[in-house]
C-alpha cells in the first residue's frame, strides 16, 4: 500500500513539474510577429510537435505552393533583427515564416511557421 501512495505522489510532482515547464517556454518568433507586424498569430502552421524550418526548407515549400497554384502572393518584411516571409494562399490564409538575424537551431523554442490574420 506504501508503494502504491509513494507512486501517486511521485506522479502527482511529475504532473506539476510538466504544468510549469510549458508555462515557462515562450515561442519568441510568435512575439515577435505580435510585436513587430500588423498581423497576428492564430495557430501553427505544420505540427505543434515539429522544430523551426530552415530557410532552405521553407523556400522549397513556396516553390511547390506556386507550382500547385495554392499560392496567390508572397512578401518580405524586414524589422531590426528578424525577417518575415509572408505567403497569402488562395482562399486568403496567410502563412508566415519567420527567421532571426542568427539562424540556430531552435531559436524559436518552437515552431517558426504561423498563420496570421491583420489585427
């Protein structure tokens, strides 16, 4: 019977500890795109589960959204330290893809892709 109240409350820290860490963990591409853009972030564009693309891997992405004509228009805003690549679908989601001055891996603490509506 020990073992088994020893085991709820190993459980029960564990539960607690996992609560506070993704409390703690900011994704600092999605701020960035709330503070310096007039759009703002609705959701996750790709898996919650997935890390930052990389420039690269975005580019290859918008040239087959144009080749299946998915893509109706696309641009670049520039802001101090950060680069946003916007891509307006057709039916008029846009998605962006945002990257630091610095590429490293996981900058973001997370996804690097969005979708954005205009605030």
């Amino acid at each position: 019977m020990r073992l088994f109240l020893l085991f709820l409350c190993f459980l029960e820290i564990s539960y607690v500890n996992a609560n506070e860490s993704e409390k703690k963990q900011k994704n600092f591409c999605k701020e960035a795109i709330n503070k310096n853009t007039n759009f703002r972030v609705t959701g996750i564009f790709g898996s919650s589960l997935e890390s930052e693309w990389h420039p690269a891997a975005a580019y290859v992405l918008l040239k087959e959204m144009k080749r299946f004509l998915v893509l109706q228009r696309e641009f670049v805003k520039k802001k101090s330290q950060w680069r946003f690549e916007f891509a307006e679908m057709i039916g008029g989601k846009k998605v962006v893809f945002v990257y630091h001055e610095k590429i490293l891996k996981n900058f973001c603490r997370g996804s690097n892709s969005f979708f954005v509506v205009m605030k």
